[in-house]
C-alpha cells in the first residue's frame, strides 16, 4: 500500500507540475493539435486520479486495501471507536482524498449547469434577434455592425453571425467561418472545454489549471481551423481570420466561461496555415497518443491493485 502510495505521489507531482509546463511550451502541438489535445486529458485525468489515489492508499494502509479499510471505518461511524491502526495522519489523508474528490465532481456539476444556464439564455436571445441565413440551417444572423462569429452548443446548436461578418466577407471565406463554427459543433469541444473550466474552478490557486485551460482553448480553435482548411482551402480561412480578428475565439460570448484567450492565438493559428507546417510523423503521434493513455491509466490500474 505504501509503495503504491508513492508511485501515486509520485505520477500526481510529475503531472501537476513538469509536464504540463513542458507541454504548454511545446511548439509541436499547433502541428498536431487534436493528439497535443488528447495529452492533456491525459494528464487532466490521470494528475487528479493520482493525487486523490495517493491519499487513499497511504490513508488506507493499516487495512491492507481500500476495501479493508472501508470494512473497518465505515461501522466505527456509528457502533464504536475508530481502530488504533488507523492514526490521525492516515485518517487526515482518508478525509482530504474523499474531499478533494467530492470538490472536483461538484465545481464539474456547478460548471456544467452554469453553462447549460448560459447556452439557453444565449438560444433564447439568438431566436428573438437573429434571423436565419438563408442556405444555412442552424444559422442565424444578428443585426450588428461588427463583424463577430461563434457557435452555441447544446442538444439544439447554433452557429450565429452578424450583419457586419456577412458584409465583410465573400463567400468562400464566410464558407471557412461556417465550417469552423460548425467544427466546434461537431467535435463537442465546448465539453472538452468544460472540463478544463471546471479543474481552473476547483484550484484557482494551481497556475497549471489556468495554463492548461487556456492551451486547450487554443488548440480546439486550431481543430476546427482544420476542419475550415479541408473545405475551402488555407489561402479564404487565413483572409478570413485576418478580417475577422479575435472576435469568436473562447471568450468572446456568454458560454465561454471567463476564458482569457492567448493574446497570440490569433498570430498562432495563422502561422500554422503555412503551407510548410506538416502533422507530426505518424510514429510520434502513436507515441503521444500511447502516452496519453498510459497516464490515465496508470492510476486506475494501480488503485485496482490494492482495491481488495
């Protein structure tokens, strides 16, 4: 137990800290943006299964495994003392893990239904202001001078834009628009977002949770610029985003939640675009994704190792 208890503290502090700093730092991601995406859930997933298993299986350590020490615990709650074996350093890890677990699933839950309130609010003024596009289901556009595009997710979606995007742009750059729009859309990144809002929630004080936000904030913008790229071509989605400006990047509307975009997503998303940037080898996006897996595992294996 205490062995696994280490391996945890030490996975929980490699991934709080080291590689997620490496990884926000990385120029590679922007070449391939959905694996540099998949290593932060990773890392998101298996840093906060890792921390709060740590905690359990050092405070659980007297009873051999967590189902033990749930046997012994659980009726001294209400029959009689708490076991001699069970110290106040292990009961405090017990007390802190169940804590912080219970902490991290009600900011997710707080965060989910917040943005649900903000989504529906956002559909209501959308359908009383925004007036259809014609050729464009699920598109509706307000009457206002500057020129702004963004999606509102949900079990009914909507991609809207105004007068002054439609006015700016021809039609194979308004074409890029709505394809990344409707990427955000169809690749559900306002969950994936979700997520990250809801860790930055829960420790405020954690600078990696704010780092990691706003990276995956960035690299779903690069997604569905590739979705754009793929049905009009580089050459309208980079004139588009040059006119368009930052207005549609996470933060710009109701639902984004307080994200602080980068101030250079903008000057990243287009450097991209060049047509000498290439995916990474298909060898080190395997390895990537392998690594991103293994470390979401990784906690679960070893808690089920000492579960009984």
């Amino acid at each position: 137990m205490i062995a696994a208890a280490a391996v945890l503290g030490v996975l929980a502090l490699a991934l709080a800290w080291p590689a997620p700093v490496a990884l926000s730092g990385a120029s590679w991601t922007a070449r391939s943006p959905a694996t540099a995406l998949a290593l932060w859930q990773g890392i998101a997933l298996g840093g906060g299964l890792a921390m709060i298993g740590s905690l359990l299986a050092f405070g659980a350590a007297p009873a051999g495994s967590l189902a033990g020490a749930a046997t012994s615990l659980l009726p001294s709650f209400w029959t009689g003392p708490i076991p001699a074996a069970f110290g106040v350093v292990q009961l405090a890890s017990l007390t802190l893990a169940v804590g912080l677990a219970v902490h991290l699933a009600l900011n997710l839950v707080s965060t989910a239904v917040r943005a649900e309130r903000a989504r529906r609010r956002q559909h209501r003024l959308v359908d009383l202001l925004g007036d259809p596009l014609p050729g464009s289901p699920g598109t509706r556009v307000l009457s206002h001078p500057v020129p702004v595009a963004y999606c509102v997710p949900g079990i009914r979606t909507a991609t809207v834009l105004t007068d002054g995007l439609v006015d700016l742009l021809d039609d194979d750059e308004l074409r890029a628009v709505l394809a990344h729009e409707r990427a955000h859309l169809d690749q559900f990144h306002h969950l994936v977002l979700l997520a990250f809002r809801a860790w930055h929630a829960a420790l405020p004080w954690f600078p990696i949770a704010n780092r990691a936000e706003g990276a995956v904030a960035l690299l779903t913008e690069m997604l569905a610029d590739d979705r754009a790229r793929a049905v009009v071509g580089a050459e309208p989605l980079a004139t588009a985003l040059v006119r368009v400006g930052t207005a549609g990047e996470p933060g710009a509307y109701a639902d984004a939640g307080g994200v602080h975009p980068d101030p250079r997503m903008l000057e990243r998303r287009l450097a991209r675009l060049d047509p000498g940037t290439t995916p990474l080898p298909r060898w080190a996006r395997a390895a990537c994704w392998t690594a991103a897996i293994a470390t979401a595992v990784t906690p679960i294996v070893v808690l089920a190792s000492i579960l009984v």
